[in-house]
C-alpha cells in the first residue's frame, strides 16, 4: 500500500482510523513483548515497593539539603519519601543532618574553628563537632557540603543551610517523611529528650516512618504517634550491638516475633539478605525477606547508591542490583533506602517483571557490541561474543588486526600487551616500537602468528577502561576465552539471531605500506568465502566500519553492497555542509562519541551540539560510542546510571544505533522502548498512537524518572557561583581536509614481520632500551596495582 493510500482525507483517512483502533485494541491485549503487564510485586502488602530518597537525591547534591530534597521529589514520583536523619541541638531543636560528627558534611569546622570536642557514643570515644554544642540560631552561617569525597563538591558553593525537620517535612507535603534516630542515648546523656520531640513534631501527620537501631526508643514511642506512623527496626552491622539492649544484631535477628511487638518492620543493610564474598560476589539469597514477611514485618533494605563498587555479578548497572532486590522470582523487599532516588523508582516502576525472554528485536536503536561483551569476559573473545548474542546485541564486532602469518584476526587493540599477559609469556622478549603506531613499546600481533596467539600460553585480559578509578572488572574471569580468528567470529555469528555484524578495519594504510598485507582484500575474501555475499532474506547485515575514509573509498569503488561506517574524528562539535556531501559518497552511516553530542566540562554537560541534526540532515545513521556501566563513564547529569545516559541519548537525539561493553544494559531499556514494537504504518501519528499505547514508562504519561536528562541543567544551577564549571573551548568542525586522504596504496612486498622498515626499532627478538624496557614492566605491574587497589575500595 502507497504512503498515499493512507493520507489525511476521504476513504483513506478513514481506512487509517480503523487501522489505528484496531491496532490499539489488539496491543492493548497484551499483543507484543513490550507491553507492560501489570507488576506482582512480593511486598508484604503486594503494591510496589517504597522509595526512601536518603538526604534526598544525595548522590549529586549535599545530604539533607533544599536541593537535594526538592530534586528527589521532582525527578521520582509522588510516592517517594524523603528520608531525615534527626540529630539535636544544643536548644533542642531537631535538624536533618547526616552524621552526629558535623565536620564530617557541613561547614561547621571553618565556622568555628575551636569547636572540636570529643564525647563517648556508644561506648567508644568520637571527637569532632557535634550538634549539642550549638544552638539553631548559632548554625545559621553553617551549610551543609558533600559527605562522599568522590562525589562533586561544586554545590557546596550553593551556601546550603542546614534545615530544621520541620522544614522537611512542610517541603515534602503531600508526599511523606521517614526519620530516623540514630542516637537517642547520646542525646538523653547529654539533657536533650528525642522521645518528646519525635512525639510532638510526628503530630502533623506527614511522618509515615520512624526508624532507628535503638530499640529501647522504638518502645518508648510504641503506640504514642500517630496511628498511621509506622515504627522500623533499623539493624546496623550484624556483630555489633544495639545499645540499648546490649544484644548484637545478628542475635536480634532470630527473635523477630519479639521486634513485631514493638515495630511493624525492620530496615536491614543489603548485604544481610544477598551476602557478599570476599571477592566481591553475591552469594544465593538468605531466608530473612520470607523471616520477616512470615512473621507480618515489612523489611526495608538499605545502602544503595549508584557510584558505590557493587559486586560484579551487577556488571556496574545499579539499577540491576535493585532488581535483585524488587523483582526477584522468589521475593521483594518492601522499600529501598538510595542516595539516587530516581534509579530506584525506575527499577521499580518501569523494569521490574520485564518479558526478557521475547525474541530480539532488531529495531533502532540497534545494540551494538564493543569487542563482544567486554564489561564481563575479555575483549573479542568467544565468551565475550556468546555472552553479547545472549545479553540481546543486535550487531557484535570484529575488530581486525593481523598476524605475521597473514591471518586476519578480532583483537580489540594491535598492540598486545593492553589485551593479554603476553609480558608474562615467552614471548615478551618481541617487543618493539613502531612510531606509526605508538611511541613507545609494544608487542604486536603482527610479531605472532596465529599458532602463537592461540596457543595456551597466551591468555587473553579483560580491559579495564576506568582502571585509573580502581574500577577493575569481572576478575575471576579477566583471563577467560579463546580468540577468534575473523573466519571463526562470521561461522559464530551466521546462525545467531543478530540483525547484522561489523567489521573493524585499523591501520590499514600501515599494514599495507610496512608489511605487505591488504587488509581490505583478507577481509572482503573471508566475508565471501564464509558465504555473507549471498543475499537472502536471513542474510545478516554486513558493517565494515574504519576512520581512514580512503579504506570506505576502496570498498565503495569495488561496489560491494556491505553498508559502510564512518568514524568521526573523536573532538569535533560539528560537520561543513561540505565534509557531509564528501562523507555522504562513500559511507551509510557514521560514529560519534558522546561527548561530540553533549560535551562536557568538568563532567557536566553544557550544551547539546549541532553534530547529530547536520548527519541527519546528510542522510546518514549515527550511532554513538562507548556507552558503560561504571559509574565514573557517565557525566553528573546522568547521575551515575547508564540507563539514565542511554535513555536521554534515545529521547533527546534519536539516536539510531548505541555502541556498548554492556549490551544486556542496553537491550532490557529498549524492552521498554516504544520501538520494541514497530508497526509498519506510514503515517507518524498512527504509528506514534499505537507505540504509546503499548508503554506507559516512556508514552503521554511519561513518569518524571523516565524523562530524558535537561542538558546543562545541573551546570545551570551553579551559574554565578565560584564553582560554576569553565565554559568550553571551541570544539572543531569537521571539513573537508579531514575527511578526504589520499587512495588505498597497494600492498607493498612483504617485509619480515616487524622488521625496521618506515622507523620501527628494533626490530622483533632484540631487547628494547632501559627506558623501553621499563616500560614493558609497567604494562605488566599496572593491572596488578590497580587489581590490589579495587580490592581495598571494596
């Protein structure tokens, strides 16, 4: 049918309304993957579970500041409580605040300099500055700052006062406040009576939850508030003690009939209901979720914050750790206690009891691998490619380097040392340098040959790409799988359900000038032999990605019909209309960082860039690079979620292919991504009525913690103020001169591989320098070192 069989007047608009309903009707029964069934939660009450935004959205602004409180409620949604830690001042009035130590996330040490005492709390002897020794007028000059030292202090600058919890729990209206005591035997030590001020403030009818580890002060309050206000025993770390009972909290744990007498439920840390080992795995789930639920307790879990080390089984996705919490198959916890309160709501209200399961599709944005799944195995390995078809890619990757017996191969990098313990092998005496490569030593897959590379000696190495944070990944399996050669990467692939593969041709012009091998031709000869020229409806779709244009160049002038991929310079800001036409006659689609679309200064976001409308406009498919999980790889605006950043790149930009080390990340949004189900219709407001219809997360009624991020909203915030972040440098254009190279030389006679031809020295087999030689050693102490250092953090 025509596009104009379906247009706005007479018969055909009326053949388009009754398409409209019927396919409404039919989504509306439930008729695709995506739509969204209603949640069984396993609460003790069956709805969903609490958010408790802890200090508010603490992760990014100061804990128990305006700020923080305000953004918690507008980015989640009206269910969200904010949480309140209480401490008392020295006129005994009650103040949210964190930590009894106030030096520890407010100014209060610069303000009185001479201040510092110490105290007994809980038996052992704490010095600082501390809440009795001032009273609320005296702390008017005091703000609060940034507790988490690797978190941004710009908004210390804010000048954010401390707040009395009065004012809390006026802001929070008509949503409801949860505080918590955590020392009421401090306080009473010292003349001040929290019992009567959580009894007068709790009249007002806005405290739904009172918590604390003293259980002493729970009975003294027990069946005094307000009947809608319920009690939590909070347990705090299983072999310390509850002051007021002397009892450790592991030994309270196995009286929770007794705790149901005094409180409707307990708060307990993560860890006590899924254990963590040593190294920094989970371990199955304990019994205490079905404890508690048995004995009518409604149980809270607490400390989740996105930019934590959570174990690796998470793949550094936090909102993947709350699903082990509110959507497992065999229980859910009854709230979550978060410093990043809109993760939390999106876990529970968006992705909790999705239909993973569903066949793939294969729509846009398409998931795209990087080396195979390489936050969890070793890049280009067989594990890595598995795990990336299993976790739902649509296109994995093979990036082609070559060995010295001309055997084409997957390897992220040509040099050896960043993607194996080849420095631990007896190979390690062929190192060399090649100045068209790198400056300083390397060994490369050229100086191998696949017998070597495959051989059970050399092992491959996961990447750690945020290394300098001590961000290690998947360590019990950094030295898993086995290469592939490219023959074997298209066998894997060609019975996968994938919509496509690409390949990734590096150095070409170095291969072909310095050693003799056509990389184009090897590669155009196994896509052949491996039978990717025979076009038929399952053929899969054939990518071959480089930044040398003159590499698409050749393969455009041998009229192969692969699609073509452009990599754009990585710094550019925006295209000529120029370089667009120039780029648009040899490629099909390009790639661009991220941060060519919403660059950043000082990890905030300043502005969106022209770069995506102008491609768009040229007629070409973008697809962004290198989305991952770890929470240092997003900036400030995403709040440390990958979703987050992947959502907005989705919303704000359409962006039609999304590059990733994580695709299982990647694939559970775009189950929820009205995309999931594409309905061939022409006419964008049918097609944009049905997709609606099928998913509210991202539909008319889009909840706020779905909506995209507002680009420079945060960098807005701190306009005027010392901390406003610098303004960016002028980003490059793309031109002309950058796009165009000169032809694809032919392969040269072959050299002995790695031989000194065009500047390399030495040559392969003679030992490098002292200073090369140094540092071949650091390639191999840096993965230990930062290895050592992870395993402290955590």
């Amino acid at each position: 049918m025509t596009t104009s069989s379906w247009g706005g007047g007479g018969g055909g608009g009326a053949v388009r309304l009754w398409c409209c309903g019927f396919l409404l009707m039919l989504l509306s029964g439930g008729g695709g993957a995506a739509a969204q069934r209603p949640p069984a939660y396993k609460t003790l009450s069956g709805k969903a579970p609490l958010v408790i935004a802890k200090g508010g959205f603490s992760g990014v602004f100061p804990d128990s500041s305006q700020n923080a409180y305000v953004f918690a409620l507008s980015s989640t949604s009206g269910d969200t409580t904010l949480w309140c830690d209480v401490q008392l001042t020295k006129d005994g009035v009650g103040i949210c605040l964190r930590d009894l130590l106030m030096n520890n996330c407010t100014s209060i040490n610069q303000a009185y300099p001479a201040g510092e005492k110490a105290y007994i709390v809980n038996g052992q002897r704490s010095k600082g500055w501390f809440p009795i020794d001032y009273t609320i007028s005296s702390l008017q000059s005091v703000i609060v700052t940034q507790a988490i030292w690797s978190r941004t202090d710009k908004f210390d600058f804010a000048y954010l006062p401390i707040l009395p919890v009065i004012n809390v729990t006026n802001l929070a209206k008509p949503s409801s406040v949860w505080l918590n005591i955590e020392h009421d035997i401090f306080y009473r030590q010292h003349g001040l009576n929290m019992t009567k001020y959580i009894l007068s403030i709790s009249k007002g009818g806005s405290v739904q939850y009172i918590s604390s580890p003293e259980l002493g002060f729970l009975q003294s309050i027990s069946g005094r508030v307000n009947r809608k206000t319920k009690l939590v025993f909070r347990f705090l770390d299983a072999t310390s003690s509850d002051p007021s009972s002397n009892q450790t909290y592991g030994s309270l744990l196995n009286n929770l009939a007794f705790i149901k007498t005094v409180a409707s439920g307990i708060m307990v840390p993560k860890e006590y209901i899924l254990r963590v080992t040593t190294d920094n795995y989970i371990q199955p789930a304990t019994s205490i979720v079905r404890d508690a639920h048995s004995a009518g307790l409604e149980i809270y879990a607490s400390d989740f914050a996105n930019d934590r080390i959570i174990p690796y089984n998470y793949s550094y996705d936090p909102l993947e750790e709350y699903l082990h919490f509110v959507g497992s198959d065999n229980f859910s916890v009854d709230g979550v206690l978060s410093e990043y309160p809109l993760t939390a709501a999106a876990a529970i209200g968006c992705f909790t009891n999705l239909n993973v399961s569903s066949k793939t599709d294969h729509g846009s944005p398409l998931i795209i691998s990087h080396n195979g799944a390489s936050g969890d195995y070793p890049d280009c390995t067989d594990l890595a490619y598995q795990k990336a078809v299993d976790d739902g890619a649509d296109v994995i990757d093979c990036s082609i380097q070559m060995t010295s017996d001309g055997v084409p191969v997957c390897m992220s990098s040509i040099n050896l040392f960043e993607t194996t313990n080849v420095q631990r092998t007896s190979f390690s005496n062929r190192a060399s340098i090649f100045k068209d490569i790198q400056p300083t030593p390397g060994i490369f897959t050229f100086n191998l040959t696949w017998a070597d590379i495959s051989s059970s000696d050399l092992r491959p190495k996961i990447s750690s790409p945020e290394s300098i944070y001590y961000l290690v990944r998947n360590p019990v399996h950094k030295n898993a799988g086995n290469f592939f050669r490219l023959s074997d990467f298209l066998t894997f692939a060609k019975d996968k359900d994938l919509s496509g593969i690409m390949i990734i041709i590096k150095n070409a012009v170095f291969m072909a000038n310095s050693l003799g091998f056509d990389v184009v031709d090897s590669v155009t000869k196994a896509l052949s032999d491996a039978g990717y020229n025979n076009q038929t409806t399952k053929a899969k779709e054939v990518m071959i990605q480089s930044e040398d244009s003159a590499v698409l160049v050749n393969l455009k002038q041998l009229e192969t019909k692969y699609k073509l991929v452009y990599t754009l310079p990585s710094t550019i800001g925006d295209a000529s209309a120029s370089s667009l036409v120039d780029v648009k006659k040899f490629a099909d689609a390009v790639i661009v960082d991220r941060e060519s679309i919403f660059p950043e200064s000082q990890g905030f976001i300043m502005k969106e860039t022209n770069l995506v409308k102008d491609l768009r406009s040229a007629g070409l498919a973008i697809y962004a690079q290198v989305f991952r999980n770890e929470f240092v790889s997003p900036p400030w605006d995403f709040f440390s979620d990958v979703t987050v950043e992947i959502n907005s790149y989705v919303q704000l930009v359409n962006i039609d292919g999304i590059i990733t080390d994580f695709p299982k990340t990647v694939r559970r949004y775009k189950i929820i991504y009205p995309g999931h189900i594409m309905v061939s219709l022409t006419v964008a407001a049918c097609t944009h009525a049905v997709l609606l219809a099928v998913n509210s997360c991202l539909g008319v009624n889009m909840p706020s913690y779905m909506k995209p991020a507002q680009i420079g909203g945060l960098a807005q915030l701190l306009y005027g103020s010392q901390a406003q972040p610098p303004a960016l440098a002028p980003m490059p254009v793309l031109n002309s001169s950058d796009v165009t190279e000169p032809p694809f030389p032919s392969a040269a006679p072959k050299n002995a591989p790695g031989g000194a031809a065009n500047g390399s020295t030495p040559a392969p087999g003679a030992s490098p320098s002292g200073s090369q030689a140094a540092a071949v050693m650091r390639a191999g102490i840096l993965p230990m070192v930062t290895a050592l250092f992870a395993s402290l953090l955590i």
